[in-house]
C-alpha cells in the first residue's frame, strides 16, 4: 500500500510516500514561506522523484494538530479534495502520536508541544504508541503533576526542550529523545497501524483537532 503523508502542524512542512510502514522518501522544509505555499509543490516533487502519480497513492495519512492552528487548517483542507477525488481513505493521526513515534521501546512515552505562555500539549502513549489517558491542554505544572503516577519515562517534543529542567527537577529520572521535530514519516507509519486496526475516516469525517481556542478567540473573548 503507497501512503501519501503529510505534516503542517509544526513550523516544518513535511511530506513522505511510504509502502505499508517503509518509507520510500520524505521532504521536510523549513524556509519561512508559509505550508501554504509549500505543501503542494512538496506532494508534487516527491511524488515525480519517485516516479509516482497521485493516483498511485492508495492512502492518505494526515497530522490534525495539535499545534499550529493555521498549518493544521492548510494540511486537512488540501488532504479533503485529494481523498475525495481518489476515493480513498485517511489516517488522521495527532501531532502528539507524530511525536510519539520518535520513541521506541520504552513503557511511558510522552509527547510534549510548547503551547506557548507556560503551555503545552501533552499526550502519554504505551509502547505501542496508545494513549494511556486523554489528550492535556494545560499549564506544565499540572501536567507535571499527572505524569508523577508514571515511571520509566521517556519525552519528546518541543515542550520537552522548553521545560527539560523543570522535567528534571520535577519527575523521577526521565529520559530525553534526541529528536524532537514531527515528520511525516512518523505520520505515515502511525497512519499505517491506524489502517491495520481498522481506525480510518474519509474526506467528510476528518476534522482538525485544536485541543483549546486560537489566541485571536481567546483575546476575543
């Protein structure tokens, strides 16, 4: 199975054809254009380097946030005609599940984005990469807190590298990821497991997910 995927919910905009779990190739960009400019010609050069058409993609694989609230709307509607046309199915895959997968083998992984103003995401996965609880919108400090019940973890992500010593400090011996970037690699071999279990929406029932309000909405209100 050739999977398209793609992530625009970080500052990198990230494209990759992977078979089944295998990535083939994979572009990741980041040039301060905006992934509106980007993400169609990066679709369109890594499938003419692998001397592929669209219609030979027989999967979609899309990150829907959390994150960047603008990458996220830019990545979900260029995927929702793409599928519909093609009549195939979508992996909708987190950013918290992108990061995740950076991780292997270990029995708590913690995915962390810097939300900005004392912020962040938080998802914590099994070694399997599912979700031991839902999803955290919250302060550090509280998520902290509910990631003191866990052991042997191992953290990821831009928050991971914002608040490392209070991680430190706060948790009984965490580990560090050395990456911390998402990719649509990940996104693809995420969006894969999602296809094995059977997880998989289309082009009417994908939807962005935010996990709190824009800072426009929040100013607004």
């Amino acid at each position: 199975m050739k999977i398209l995927a793609i992530d625009t919910s970080s500052p990198i905009c990230s494209v990759a054809i992977l078979e089944n779990d295998n990535l083939v190739d994979e572009i990741n960009l980041d040039d301060g254009r905006t992934h509106s400019e980007n993400l169609m010609p990066l679709i369109d050069s890594v499938l003419k380097r692998n001397k592929l058409d669209i219609k030979d993609i027989e999967m979609i694989s899309c990150s829907v946030g959390p994150g960047s609230f603008t990458g996220i709307r830019i990545g979900v509607s260029t995927i929702k005609p793409m599928a519909e046309i093609l009549n195939i199915k979508i992996a909708s895959v987190t950013s918290l599940e992108v990061l995740a997968r950076n991780i292997e083998n270990a029995e708590t992984i913690v995915s962390l984005i810097d939300a900005r103003n004392n912020q962040v995401y938080c998802g914590i996965f099994d070694q399997k990469y599912n979700k031991k609880e839902e999803y955290l919108a919250d302060d550090i400090s509280n998520v902290i807190e509910v990631l003191k019940k866990y052991e042997n973890i191992v953290l990821t992500g831009s928050g991971t590298i914002l608040h490392k010593e209070l991680l430190i400090k706060s948790l009984i011996s965490p580990k560090f990821c050395s990456e911390n970037n998402q990719s649509a690699k990940n996104c693809g071999k995420i969006g894969y497991k999602k296809y094995v279990e059977n997880n998989l929406c289309d082009s009417d029932t994908i939807i962005p997910i935010y996990l709190r309000k824009s800072q426009a909405e929040r100013l607004k209100k």
